[in-house]
C-alpha cells in the first residue's frame, strides 16, 4: 500500500507531505483546487512521462518521493532486476527546470521505464479517461488475461505471433530480391565476367609489376649495371677498384708478420677481395641479361591497363579486393540462381507458423471464453449490487482478420441495462453513469487475481447521484477490504464512507497560489461534505444530512 507521499516544487505544491491509510481513503475540493496536480505527481513516481513546466515557477527542481509497503511480487521483481530489498520501498523522481529526469528505486538510480514497471505492481491509476478504454479490445483482453490462470498460453501464443513476424519479414525480402529486374542478373553476370577475364588469382602481380619496370627501362638498367661493373673492373686509368683492394690486402697481410694486432683488418679485406670478385662477375651476368621485349612489355601493359580500369570502377585497392569482390559476385549470383527455391522453401515456412500461431492463439481464444464466462456472472451480480438489477453483459469473441501480438481475436463487448433489450456493443448504447458503474465492477470484479495492493479512482463515479451514488460508495469501501482504495470524487456519499478525507484547496498569499491538502477530521469533514451537499451556502439541514451521512457509514 502507498503510505507516504512527498511532493516539492511540482506545478502549485510548493511543499507537500501525505500520510496514508490503509483501507478507503477520500481525496475532495473544488474543481481546480489541484486534485489533478497531486494525481499528477503521483503518475510520475510511478514512471509516467512529463515536461519541465510541471517545476514550480521560480524553483530550479521538483521531487517526488512515495514510500510504499513491499509485497512478494515486488520484492521478486527487484531480485531479478538485483536491486536492494528494503522493508519498504521508496520511489523517488527529480526533475529540473532543464527538462533532466532522474528516477530512485530504493535509492538506486533507475530508468523511468524500470520504474514505471514496478510501479505496475504497487499502483493501478484509473484516470478519468481510463473509462474510454472499456471500450476498446485491447483493454479486455489484458483485463480477462489479468484474472486468468493462462499466462503459458499467452506466452506461447506471443512466441508463434513473434515466429510468424519474422517468417513473414523473411518472405517478404524474397520477394522483393525476387522482383528486381533481370537487368540485374545480366549485370551481375557482366561483372564476373569482366574479373574473369582478368585471371586475377593466376598472375603474381607483384612479380609481374618488377617484370615490367624491367621491360620498361631495360637499355638505362644495362647501361647502370655495365657502369658498375666497369667501377670495380676497368683498368684502363691504372689499377681497377678489385686491384686496389688486393693492394691493401697486401699491405695488411704484410703486417701480421710483425704482429697479430691487425689480423682483423686483414680477415675483413680478405672478404671484400672475394665479395667484389663476385659481384663484379653478377653484375656482368645480369648486364648481359637485360634484353628488350617490346611484345612481352606491351602484353604487361595491357594486363595492368585493364586492372587499373576494373580497380578504379569497383574503388577497390588492390587484386586482392578484386578477387574477394568476385567470390561476393558468385555468391549474390547463386542466391539470385537459387531465388524460386529460396521463395518456395519462404513461403512453406510462413504457412507453417501461421498455422502454428493460428493454434495457439485458438487455444489462448477459448481459455479467454471460458473465463470470460465466468466473470460475467461476476460483473452481473457487481451491476446488480450497484442499483443495475437488469444489467447483462455478454463478450462475443470471434477470429479476427488480422492477428496481433494481443492475440487472434475480434472481442465485442454487449451490455443491457433495461429488461427485453437483447445487449448491444457498449458504445451504441450505455450512458454515462452507467459506463461508470461499469468500469468500476471491472475495477472490483477479480482483486483476488490482479493483487495490486493499491487503486486510485479519479472520478469514476462521474455520471451518477443519489441512490446509485451510494451504492457505488459501498462498492468502494467492499473492494478496500482487499486493497488500499483511493477515491478523487465530487460525491459525498463516496466522501463520507471512506475512513480518511483530504480536502485539496488553492491558497493565495504574498502574490503566489499554492495547492494544499489537509486532513479532515470531525466538524471539518461535516462541513465539506456539507458543502459537498448544498454547494456554496451551507445550511443547517445540509449540516444536518451531512453528519448524518458520516454516522451512517461508520
């Protein structure tokens, strides 16, 4: 249950604490006064989107704090999510005149999302244009699965939905590489081709680039090999670089006669003796070997000419692109070759899961009738109670077109209220009190199934007076035997039975409005259920019918 309620700088509160009871508690004043604020701020502890303008004008950040009582649901809840379990739970939310949110669990910095998730299980809000949802599908199906005992079938209806999607996502982009023109084959076609021609994995292109920068300077190649040869050989200007180098050999080898300390010297020009011996003699082989090939050069150049052309088309880098382009190129080829098999093998498959989900959304379908059924007599004799002795209702399910993630169901709600009327669908025929009283049986009809240890009506007695008035007060004060009932209301009879009243009031001082709420008790409670009663002139009698309203209700 909700047990304390702070709220600083939200919108008129300036600064506002909130203790609660268990059981019924009543929440009162005049329209405008800010019930709406204080429900409010009681959607964003529990994780409801807002705006920056809800700070208070003048203030840098509003925060909201509730402490609520622990269930085993919730305590589960923040075992999965490895949250601390506290004795109680306390949610908190800031939110700066920026527009910036922080949400709290237990202390814990947490995503509105997280928090609006646990706050489904402590909090069940009906706004005042929660009534609208009566009508629509998807809103019964989630009431009728929340008081079932069918949460396998649903599951298992949510993962064949799921399948199904994704089978049909998967046929419908065969179908559309399917559809492309075939003028995409042939060019798919040209392009392998055209690297075919190239023989890219046959040639060594490293090798046969050096080759052709060869061909290509093959007389200056000759002619810098000769000049070198000649550098270590010639002798026509005196002794040959090979002959100097033999003369210090001479020297040196002459002084390892006095002493060994050179021995080195002599060890190293003995070497470059042999090795400028043998280069000298590559060096003419090489020379000797150039040879000019001008059909051989011209057969390179073209080869290189064509792989340039196919690089710079594709933006490739190298051969090595070139050939990993190609192995793509045979792939989307064969996936384009293989397409009709591919479509044929998509289109079994997404029979297949339809049928699957077709079966389990059948099967979830009559666990929703049969407990459907079931409820009805339940909501019947709720109606009853709530001075609707005729009211039938009935709930016509029916395949539907198009399956969703809800289920494969059509879901007509029909409702009479007047003896000989056969039912019709809700919308066409049901007034606005008697929506009401509707709403609230399926807000009383199956506590037991939903255990959310608290509820908060904003005005779901709107429509109805009088006697009708007072049997929906007993209906609340019933369904706060399970759980914490909160009731925003303009009716006494809902004010008078509950066992604690606030009273929300605007007050204006020093050129400022701020909202407020205060307990009432005793002569204060009498009084505002009497101006409940008569409006702004409260006169004796309404005095009068007042305390005899909270008596009776004790």
């Amino acid at each position: 249950m909700l047990k304390r309620l702070h709220i600083e700088n939200y919108a008129l509160i300036e600064d506002l604490e909130i203790l609660w009871n268990e059981g019924m508690t009543s929440m009162t004043g005049e329209t405008g006064s800010g019930k709406s604020i204080v429900l409010g701020a009681m959607g964003l502890i529990l994780g409801h989107r807002t705006e920056a303008s809800a700070v208070r004008q003048g203030t840098q950040k509003c925060t909201i704090e509730a402490t609520f009582s622990s269930t085993e649901a919730t305590n589960q809840w923040l075992k999965t999510y490895d949250y601390e379990i506290w004795p109680d739970i306390i949610l908190r939310r800031e939110l700066s005149a920026e527009g910036r949110s922080r949400a709290f669990i237990n202390d814990s910095p947490v995503t509105a999302g997280e928090m609006r998730h646990l706050g489904e299980k402590l909090v069940d809000l009906h706004g005042q244009d929660n009534t609208r949802l009566l009508l629509t599908r998807d809103y019964q199906l989630n009431w009728i699965d929340q008081r079932s005992n069918h949460d396998h079938l649903y599951a298992a209806y949510h993962a064949a939905f799921s399948a199904h999607e994704e089978a049909k996502s998967a046929l419908r982009a065969i179908e559309l590489e399917k559809a492309k023109p075939q003028t995409d084959l042939d060019y798919i076609r040209y392009q392998l081709q055209e690297l075919e021609d190239l023989q890219i994995e046959k040639h060594d292109w490293v090798a046969l680039e050096n080759e052709r920068n060869t061909l290509e300077h093959s007389a200056e190649l000759r002619h810098d090999l000769q000049a070198a040869w000649s550098a270590l050989t010639d002798e026509s200007q005196g002794d040959s670089a090979i002959d100097r180098v033999q003369e210090a050999r001479k020297r040196v080898d002459a002084t390892i006669q006095r002493t060994a300390q050179y021995s080195s010297l002599h060890q190293r020009l003995d070497a470059l003796n042999i090795e400028a011996k043998d280069i000298a003699n590559e060096l003419e082989q090489q020379a000797e070997s150039v040879e000019e090939n001008p059909q051989r050069l011209q057969t390179l150049q073209g080869w290189f000419n064509d792989l340039q052309r196919v690089l710079h088309k594709h933006n490739a880098r190298d051969a090595q692109a070139l050939i990993a382009l190609k192995m793509q190129l045979i792939n989307r080829l064969e996936k384009v070759s293989s397409i009709q098999q591919a479509y044929d093998d998509a289109v079994a498959h997404e029979k297949q899961q339809q049928q699957a989900m077709m079966q389990q959304g059948t099967t979830l379908m009559k666990s929703r009738e049969s407990t459907a059924q079931k409820l009805v007599l339940e909501i019947e004799s709720t109606l009853h109670s709530m001075s609707m002795p005729n009211a039938k209702l009935e709930f016509d399910f029916q395949p539907g077109e198009q399956p969703d993630q809800f289920g494969i169901e059509d879901l007509v709600m029909r409702f009479s209220s007047n003896p000989g009327m056969n039912p019709l669908p809700l919308q066409k025929i049901a007034s606005g009190g008697e929506k009401s009283r509707l709403m609230l049986a399926f807000k009383a009809v199956g506590h037991d199934a939903v255990s959310i240890p608290t509820i908060i009506l904003d005005e779901i007695d709107t429509g109805v007076s009088g006697n009708v008035a007072s049997k929906m007060a007993q209906m609340m004060k019933r369904m706060s035997n399970h759980q914490q009932v909160i009731a925003v209301t303009h009716l006494p009879q809902v004010a008078a039975i509950a066992s604690q009243h606030f009273l929300v009031k605007k007050e204006e001082s020093d050129g400022t409005t701020r909202t407020l709420v205060q307990t009432l008790e005793q002569d204060l409670r009498v009084m505002e259920i009497a101006a409940m009663l008569s409006g702004t002139e409260v006169s004796s009698a309404a005095m009068e019918n007042a305390e005899a309203l909270l008596l009776d209700n004790q």
